[in-house]
C-alpha cells in the first residue's frame, strides 16, 4: 500500500466533513476557512456553514486531507492537531487537523 492512495477516489470526503460540521455546531464555530487536499467539488455541499472551502492551505483555519503529498505538506509545513481520523479498521483514509 506504500506507492498508492488509500482514498484515490476521495470516498473518505462526506464522512469527514460530516464529521466536521457536526463539530462546529457542537462547539458553535462559523466564518471559518477549511482546506481540503480533496479533487471533489462537492465539500461546500457538506458544509454549508464554512465561509470558505479554499485553495489556499496556508490560510486555512482547519484541514481535511487523505491525499499523500498535500498530507506530507502538512505534517511537514504546518503547525496543527488533530482533531478526528477517519478509519477503516486500524487504516487511516482521512485526517482533520485544526490548524494552531
């Protein structure tokens, strides 16, 4: 599994920005900026309340991210925590970080 996507097609997506969503309404977070590392267009259909789905990671305020060269970014780049995985058995697809 080392020279490929767990996730190519991006399945994790719903799931983790579900999860999200549900984590700024419990903890009431709007006017926020989330980066995905995601090829999908549909994560504002996700998260309606996020002021912005953006393009650029070092402006984020949290990061969805399953894809391995922006994960290797950000673990690298970033200063962050996480706040959730998405997991298939002990498998990692998707991890949320917030961004400190």
């Amino acid at each position: 599994m080392q020279g490929f996507e767990l996730d190519y097609w991006a399945g994790s997506d719903k799931e983790a920005m579900e999860w999200l969503s549900n984590y700024f309404d419990k903890h009431h977070i709007s006017n926020v900026s989330v980066y995905s590392c995601s090829k999908s267009a549909s994560l504002s259909y996700y998260m309606p309340q996020v002021v912005d789905v953006n393009t650029n990671i070092q402006k984020a305020d949290y990061i969805v991210c399953y894809d391995k060269k922006d994960l290797s970014f950000v673990q690298e780049h970033i200063k962050k925590s996480i706040l959730h995985e998405i997991k298939r058995g002990d498998v990692v697809y998707s991890t949320i970080f917030k961004v400190d």
